[in-house]
C-alpha cells in the first residue's frame, strides 16, 4: 500500500539525512519514478522534505528534522528486541526489525541491536528432537488466528488415532518449549498441541470469538484446568535423602517432603500425578531408593510391573535334576 510505503521512505530519509531517488527505489523495491513521486507527495503532504538538484544533491529533511514513529521507550525498545531477536527466522521479521531500528533515534539504537543479539533460541532438546515443529502448519494456523477463519484440523491425540475437527482459532500460546493452538470447538474452548496437528484447511467460514474474548486470561483458565487434572491422585512413599534431587528434578512442584528426620532416615513424601499408576510408574525408575506406602493401587501397579519384567529379563528357569 503506498501509505506503507510513504511511512518507509521518510524513516529511510530520516536514517540517511540525504537519499537519492534511486536509492530510495532500490530499499523499497520499487521503480525510481515511484520512489520520485513518494518524495514529492512526502513534501506536498507537509512533511519537511526538500530537494537539492545537481551533482552531490538528493533529498534531504529540512534542518535534519526526525520523527520518532515508534514512540517506545528505551526500555521497551530493549525489551522488543529480546524477545524478538532469538526469534526473528522468518523474512517477514527479519524486516520488520530492520524497518524498527530505522525508526529510533540514533542513540536508541545501538541498544535495540544489542538487545537483538542478546540471547538465543535453540528450538530442539536435548535429544536433538524438535520442540515446535513450525513450517507451513503453523504458518497456516497463524494465518487462520489472524484473518478469524475457522479450519479443519487433523489431531492425533496420545494414544489415539489421527482424526479430524473443525474448530474456531482464537490464539497461538507457548508454555515451557511446547505451542498450542487455543480454539473454539462444540464442547467449548480446548487446547491443541502444535507437535500432534497433522493437517490445518481453512474452510472460509467465519471464527466466532466468546463475547469479551481475552486470550490470556482464557489460557490461564485452561492452564488451571489441566494442572487440576495432572495432580488428581496423590502418592505417598519413603525416599532416600540422597534421592531428593532427583525427585524434584523428576515432579518439580508435584513433590512435598513431609516428613525429615533428623538422624537422617527415609524421607517422607508425597507426589502427585494424573493417576496414582502414573505416578507409580515415574518413580519405579529409582528402584530401591523410594518405597511407595500408598495409595493400593500405586502399589498393584508396581507389582504388576515387577512381575513383567522380572518374565522378561530375569534368569532363565533352571531344568530339574
């Protein structure tokens, strides 16, 4: 649009001093007569532009006046560009942030690229498995968010087979690596983990948005809901001190010591989970070093799988005499 494009040549003149018409034509990518016109309707418009013919001239602000378009502070300009320069990977940030830092003021600047290169995004773990597929199914989903379109999705949820739904994107939310699609469905605003969306089709329609729509507030709705159903059971046990960092390393907030003697035996504590089965089976990988007391089940699920393991991989039996 040529506003746009107005807008970038005065923050191109403002960060040069002096620009030719040809120089304008080459950053904007556009036809030298174009960019002529841009500078002649900047200067009818009432902007101080002025042009200075012959050898060495160009087009220039009147008395080196600026305009400051973005409006931000130092500290937001700093905060912007952290967040955003581990993550500027598409063309369309990238030049974004180019066209922001034209904008500042000289001295706020160096402070803005400084900021851009204060910190990295590493989109994989350790184990070198992605952590947010992105491509083109995001992309889409971004786009859906954006234009209010509802899609159909194809979902595969854990333990289940691929299926489809149609479903009203409301926002895109990013928690501890993970990105999640929040939507509108017939039973009411659920969650979709990006890394399980096999297929994103716009079908034209349409999103309709809940009256007084907040996304974050929305989100944190979700979020309690979820957590509540993660912590539903809780496992009580006996652990080892020495034991103790790798629990929390392993539950985090799920894990309360309850009891700590001081001669030094068994810690008392207390874990929760989804299912007590769940819980059982996370702590089963320390063997020895935690005893679980209770619920029964948690304890059934341990026995159970004791005895499949031990089919599997204990001794063979020994042939009679």
């Amino acid at each position: 649009m040529r506003a746009d494009r107005l807008v970038a040549t005065l923050l191109f003149l403002q960060t040069r001093g002096q620009v030719t018409a040809a120089e304008v034509a080459a950053e904007l990518e556009v036809s030298e007569r174009t960019a002529r016109r841009d500078l002649e309707a900047l200067a009818l418009a009432g902007v101080p532009v002025y042009a200075r013919r012959g050898r060495g001239g160009g087009w220039s602000l009147v008395g080196g006046a600026r305009t400051d378009l973005s409006g931000l502070t130092a500290a937001e300009i700093r905060a912007l560009f952290l967040l955003a320069g581990p993550s500027a990977v598409t063309p369309e940030l990238r030049t974004a942030l180019r066209k922001l830092v034209r904008a500042l003021p000289a001295p706020l600047r160096p402070g803005a690229e400084a900021a851009a290169g204060a910190a990295v995004a590493d989109g994989t773990d350790w184990t070198r498995a992605p952590a947010d597929p992105g491509g083109p199914l995001s992309a889409a989903l971004q786009r859906a968010v954006l234009d209010g379109v509802r899609v159909r999705l194809g979902y595969a949820a854990p333990g289940r087979p691929a299926g489809e739904r149609t479903v009203h994107p409301l926002g895109l939310v990013t928690k501890a690596g993970a990105r999640y699609l929040v939507a509108g469905t017939d039973r009411g605003p659920r969650t979709f983990r990006l890394d399980r969306i096999v297929s994103v089709e716009p079908t034209g329609e349409p999103v309709v948005r809940p009256e007084g729509f907040d996304l974050a507030a929305l989100w944190r709705s979700l979020a309690g809901e979820l957590e509540e159903r993660l912590s539903a059971a809780t496992v009580r046990a006996r652990a080892e001190p020495a034991a103790e960092p790798l629990l929390r390393r392993l539950f985090g907030g799920l894990l309360r010591v309850t009891g700590r003697p001081p001669d030094g035996g068994p810690l008392e504590i207390e874990v929760d989970g989804p299912t007590p089965q769940a819980v059982a089976s996370r702590l089963a990988g320390l063997g020895p070093r935690v005893e679980v007391l209770a619920p029964p089940e948690a304890r059934a699920h341990l026995a159970r799988l004791a005895a499949d393991l031990t089919a599997r991989y204990g001794p063979p039996p020994q042939d009679g005499p």
